[in-house]
C-alpha cells in the first residue's frame, strides 16, 4: 500500500519531501495524521486525498496545526481531507481503543511497547498506571494476563470518558479502574505501597514523579518502567543519558534498585529519541 502511495505521489513531489511525509504519517483507526513539510503546503490536499484513495479504510485525513502541549498532551489538528471528525475506534493486540485524536493523546507507534510490557506483567500483579490516557497500557495488560489489577489514572476528563469505555468495550472490568486525577494526588492519598509494577509513559513529568511511582511500590519493592525524551546529537547514547539522569535521582533517594534493561523506542525528532528503562527496585 505505501510503496503504491509512493508511486502515485513521486509523479508530483520530490522524494525528500515524501520521505519527511512517511516519517510522520500515522493512522489511528480510520483517520490519518501526516505532517506536511513547508514547503509542500500547497500540495497538502492532494497528498491527503491520494492517501485516501491508496488505502480505502481511511476517511479523514488530518495535519497537526500545533505541537503536542499542556497537561493533556493535545494538539490542535487541521482537515485535509474526508470527513470532519476527531473520534475513531482503533485496534491492536486484541483490543478496541476508542480515541479522540483531538482531545486525547495517543500514539499508533507504542503498540510493541504495550504488548511488551503485558509479557512482562505477572499473574495477580497490581500495577499502578500513572499517566493511562484512553487506557492502552492498562487494557492490553489485563487481555493478556488474568488475574490482574490495574489502577489507571489520568488527568485528562476526555481521555477517562474514553477508557471508561474502552474497559467495557474490552471485557476488563473487574481489572481495569479508571481513575481522574493527577498521579500525584492520586498516589498521596489511595495508593501508597500497593502496587508491583507502576507505568511511567509520560517521559515530560517522570523524572519529577519518579518519587510517587516509588511510594506506590509494596515495602518489597517492585518495577518501574519509566519513560523518556532524549536529546542525542552526534555519537551521544540516549539510552545512556537515561540511564545516567534515573541512576543521578534514585542515588539521590538513597534506593536500591539495579536497571534491569533500557530500550530505544524510536526517534521521535532530529536527534531526539524516546526511551525506556526497567527498573527493579529492591
């Protein structure tokens, strides 16, 4: 499908402007979200409408009109194509997810890591998700392994309405419990010393959080999958500087912990890139 997307596409635009659309072209149930280069502007509806002619699932064809900001993690989004509406219902791993790609964040390009972390979830866990936005994490958990507990908290009210449904949708209530608030809040005063495992996906607040995630680990300790944005320019390891910022706090906290495993998830700018670290705290 994208190698004939391409095909139709190079008759009129240059590769290196393809290549910039490819690198951000994402599909979220039946609407896509391309970014267009500046200087192909013009061309946008084009490109949009071929989108949707190559792969006929899809009917909306949006373009960012502002980066990704605030509490919520949202973006302003612009119509290019099909029709005008911001709510789908995207699948993976089993799961149905309803999104508002307008109102609520969500990321096609994290699916493996969901799936990843479900393997890694064992039998009658509790695990505290800190930032669930529609639920993805907590709901691939709870498919793939049963009996569990998932305690799934978000700030944003239109990402909670979404995973109130999601966990009905999927068959999860019993394991899944939505929760509206801020981690830290939420943590402080419910939560304290009950969790196994506790997710982290949102690398803009973890390292200020990482002392809540702690706090919500049982007395035994546990796991902490804490996410993050680096910048590594040149020959600069991002999983290293990780590795380096996480080990700086938890010394800091006088913790015993061994980083179990750090992973590159992908590049998400010029030099910028998302990682992960397992940490098992003793």
């Amino acid at each position: 499908m994208r190698k004939r997307l391409r095909d139709k596409l190079s008759e009129a635009h240059p590769k290196e402007e393809l290549g910039k659309v490819y690198s951000s072209f994402d599909v979220i149930g039946d609407i896509a979200i391309i970014k267009i280069p500046p200087s192909n502007t013009a061309n946008a509806k084009t490109i949009a409408k071929q989108i949707m002619v190559v792969h006929s699932n899809i009917k909306t064809v949006f373009t960012p009109a502002s980066s990704i900001t605030g509490d919520f993690r949202v973006r302003v989004l612009r119509l290019l194509a099909g029709e005008n509406k911001t709510v789908t219902t995207h699948r993976e791993s089993g799961c149905s997810f309803r999104v508002d790609v307008e109102k609520t964040y969500f990321s096609p390009r994290l699916s493996f890591e969901h799936k990843r972390i479900a393997c890694l979830v064992k039998r009658s866990e509790t695990v505290v998700n800190m930032f669930a936005g529609v639920g993805c994490f907590s709901i691939v958990i709870a498919k793939t392994v049963n009996p569990v507990k998932v305690y799934s908290i978000d700030v944003n009210p239109v990402a909670i309405e979404c995973m109130k449904e999601n966990v009905k949708v999927n068959h999860v209530e019993g394991s899944v419990f939505p929760i509206l608030g801020d981690a830290k809040d939420i943590i402080a005063a419910n939560l304290r010393g009950i969790a196994d495992r506790v997710l982290m996906p949102l690398p803009e607040k973890a390292l200020e959080y990482l002392p809540l995630a702690l706090s919500a680990l049982k007395p035994t300790g546990g796991w902490i999958h804490f996410y993050d944005f680096q910048h590594a320019p040149g020959k600069e390891n991002p999983m290293e500087k990780t590795r380096v910022m996480v080990a700086q706090k938890l010394n800091s906290l006088d913790i015993n912990y061994v980083i179990a495993n750090s992973r590159m998830m992908r590049p998400t700018g010029p030099n910028w890139y998302q990682t992960v670290l397992d940490i098992q705290v003793t």
